[in-house]
C-alpha cells in the first residue's frame, strides 16, 4: 500500500492559537507524525505559514481536518512524498 510520508502545505491561520499549539495538534493528528512549521508572513490578524509534516503513514484528511479545526485554511499542497511499504525512504 502506498503510504504519505512527507507533504508541505502553504497555511493560513489567525494568531490563535500560537505556532507552537497549532503544530501540536497536527503533529497529533497522525502515529509518530514529526511536524516542521515556518511562519513566512504576519499582519494584523493572521499568519501564512509553510508547514512540513512527515511520518510512516501520514493521515492526510485528519491533517486538513486539524488544520480546519483551528481556524486555519489550507492555501495549497507545495510537494508531497510518497511510498510503498517496505520501501526505505
């Protein structure tokens, strides 16, 4: 089965909640989920991010979901990586 193992989203989100909850909860919206987030922009009431999320099996709908979630919107998909299983990397 071909599994999600890395896929970078360009975000949307208000300034709540913090950088820091809001990669909380998506890292936990996957097992063993590591997410990487980079604030690219801020203005008065929002800020654009660059969010990398990467694990064995990445659940991509609860991702969006969690993102929703917190107010967030998902702008676009700017690279994904997949595999089989089995496959090392």
């Amino acid at each position: 089965m071909v599994a999600i193992k890395r896929i970078v989203l360009d975000v949307l989100k208000p300034h709540q909640p913090s950088a820091i909850e809001f990669a909380q909860a998506i890292a936990g919206a996957s097992d063993d989920c590591h997410v990487r987030l980079l604030v690219l922009e801020m203005d008065e009431k929002t800020e654009t991010m660059q969010i990398e999320v990467s694990g064995e099996r990445i659940d991509f709908d609860a991702v969006k979901m969690s993102i929703s979630d917190m107010g967030g919107s998902l702008h676009s998909i700017d690279e994904v990586e997949v595999g089989s299983n089995g496959d090392a990397g």
